[in-house]
C-alpha cells in the first residue's frame, strides 16, 4: 500500500507536529508532503521517514517563514494542484487551512486529522491585533467569507474527519456539518521520572495571545510567586517587559531536559483561551505535576477538577489566585494524577488510528 502523509506547515514544534510523527512511525515509508518546512526541522522528518519529503517552491521566497500567516490561507492552491493519485491512503494533518482539501484517487482513502478549523476564520480570529480593528475587519470581512467558503469545500473532501478532542468535534460539526471520530493525540509518558522538588509555578506555551501567559505573569508578580516560563514566541518580548523579579524565563527547553524542569514544578499555570486538547497540562500530569488551568476549551477532557488539577472559571487576575489558593490547600497524589495521563499515551493514539484505518479500508 503506497502513503502519503500531508501536513499544513512545519516552522515550529508543537502538538499538531508530534501527531505528524507518530502517523510517520505507524507508516514509516510514507512520502510527505508539507508546504512550508523550516530547514532545522528537516532532519527530524530524515530521520522518521523513509519516503520522499516533498515541500514547495513557496519554502525557498527569503522570510517566508517568519510571515507565515500570510500565506498560509492561500496554500490550498498548492494542496489543489498537487496528484496524489498514486496512493492508496492519505493522511491529512490539518490545523491552519487547505491540507484537508487535497484531492485524491476515487478509490484511495483519505483520513483528515483535524486539530482545529482555523481559528482566523471563524469566532476566534478576531484574537489578532491588526483584525480587530473597526477598517481592517470591514476590509478583510469579503476576504475572510470567501476563504471559509473554501475551507468548508475542502472539509468535504476527506473520507474520514478525525478531531482532536470533543470540543474539536463540536467545531467540526458546527463549520463543517461533518460526523468525525475523537482520537485523542499522543503524549510522551515518561518510564521513570525524577524525584519531585516543587520550588516554582511552571508554564510551558508557545508565547502568544491565545496562551495567556501575561495573566500567569501578572498573578505571579501580585503574589511574588516564582513563576518559570518555558517556550518562545511572538509575544516573548512584551511578556518579559511585564515580568517582575520573581519571573523567569527559559525559552525553549529540549525534551530530555524537561524532566527536570517539571520536578521543580509546584503546578503546571495553564491559562489558554479555548484550548484545543492541550497536551502539555497531559504531559505534566504524566510526571505528576498537577494543572491549574482555565476552564475553557478541551482541557476538562484531560484534567480531573480536584484531582489531578484545579480550574479557575474568570480569566481574570482575582479567579486565577483563587484557584492557586485552592491549589495548595488540596491534597494531590500523584500515582492518581500519573494514571490519568496514561489514558492519552502514543500507543494508544496509533492503536486507535490504526483501528480506524483498518475498519474503514473494509
């Protein structure tokens, strides 16, 4: 059976490329197929897949990847025009627009793993600066119509939509008037972790709005927390102009670092704005760290409310430190919080592709 993989874009690291990985090991001589692929993340495919590692010429235009955003809503020119005839199984990965458009042959079966519909397009795109404003929202408005036209067309393509989570699944149902089937993603389970010496608050994030980093830096200030912060992003300048003395900042950590990281963590801060699944409060509560997390999004299919982790239902400065004052007067064990990680372990994840796969292909 020939396979190809496709994915939106590969520019950074995060949840939607650690499923492109695991579907590259459950098909480890599929060829892939990404746009736009940054050059440092290139011997990471190398060394996944067998197969072809196909980008576009659209990789090679001089900072195409720092402005990414523009381009990304007009790739499905590029998935459109691409023949993918030749395979039997397609595995789309799709969180940004367009790689669940591509068309493939009439017996082939295609399977779309959606992250998300693009938050750009629909209730979340107002999220961005510059589309809030009164003039640019008026001025994009016929824009941003006829590109959820196209996305819609293009979420009629694949065989199968497969959504990150419920709350995903929810979306689906609601842009795309589609049925699709949850599979939750892969999460590294740690075998053996190291002793816990909780001494900071932890947030591990990309750093940008959605994330809500600057209330966990607030709070923490309010409250002369010591608050470590792991990740880089477009918002890491201005978060670190907030910052007070108690903040720290660590910028991207590798994996193999990141055990030590979480043994110092009193608690994971998670305050992002309707979270697709989330899989960095899973990975800490696989190293037995408990969440406080905002409750919005997917996260309550994951973390268990005075259990594994606390919710704080504002977002606001005050709610959030009435879940850290919730926090340390909660007793948390964490074999319990550990066992509740292992319901979303990467075997699972490809056991259940697989299955998927395999009823469908019938």
């Amino acid at each position: 059976m020939k396979v190809a993989v496709v994915h939106d874009v590969f520019i950074e690291f995060g949840g939607a490329e650690r499923v492109l990985l695991s579907l590259l090991k459950l098909y480890p001589r599929a060829d892939v197929y990404i746009p736009l692929l940054a050059s440092k993340w290139r011997n990471t495919l190398e060394a996944t897949t067998k197969g072809k590692i196909i980008s576009s010429l659209f990789n090679y235009i001089p900072l195409i990847h720092s402005a990414s955003i523009l381009l990304k809503p007009f790739l499905y020119v590029y998935w459109e025009q691409l023949d993918l005839t030749e395979y039997d199984l397609v595995l789309s990965s799709s969180h940004s627009f367009s790689s669940k458009s591509v068309i493939t042959g009439p017996e082939a079966l295609h399977v779309s793993y959606v992250h998300t519909p693009p938050r750009y397009l629909y209730a979340e795109y107002n999220e961005t600066r510059a589309l809030r404003h009164p003039f640019v929202k008026i001025l994009l408005s016929p824009l941003l119509s006829w590109l959820r036209v196209r996305d819609f067309i293009g979420a009629q393509r694949p065989d199968v939509l497969v959504a990150n989570s419920k709350t995903v699944q929810t979306r689906i149902k609601k842009y795309y008037r589609r049925e699709s089937t949850v599979v939750y993603p892969p999460v590294d389970i740690p075998k053996k972790i190291p002793k816990r010496n909780p001494k900071y608050f932890l947030c591990v994030s990309r750093l940008s709005k959605q994330k809500g980093i600057d209330l966990a830096i607030r709070t923490c200030n309010k409250l002369k927390e010591p608050l470590m912060i792991v990740g880089a992003g477009s918002q890491g300048e201005y978060l670190r102009s907030i910052a007070g003395p108690t903040i720290r900042f660590k910028g991207w950590v590798p994996d193999e670092r990141m055990h030590d990281v979480y043994a110092g963590a009193k608690a994971l801060i998670y305050p992002s704005i309707e979270e697709d699944f989330g899989i960095v409060p899973v990975e800490a509560m696989a190293h037995g760290v408990p969440v406080i997390a905002y409750d919005s999004g997917a996260l309550k299919e994951s973390i268990v409310d005075g259990k594994t982790g606390v919710f704080f239902a504002v977002f606001t400065e005050q709610s959030l430190i009435q879940a850290m004052v919730r926090f340390t007067k909660t007793r948390f064990f964490s074999r319990a919080i550990v066992n509740q990680a292992k319901k979303f372990t990467k075997h699972l994840f490809e056991k259940n592709i697989q299955s998927l796969i395999d009823e469908k292909s019938k």
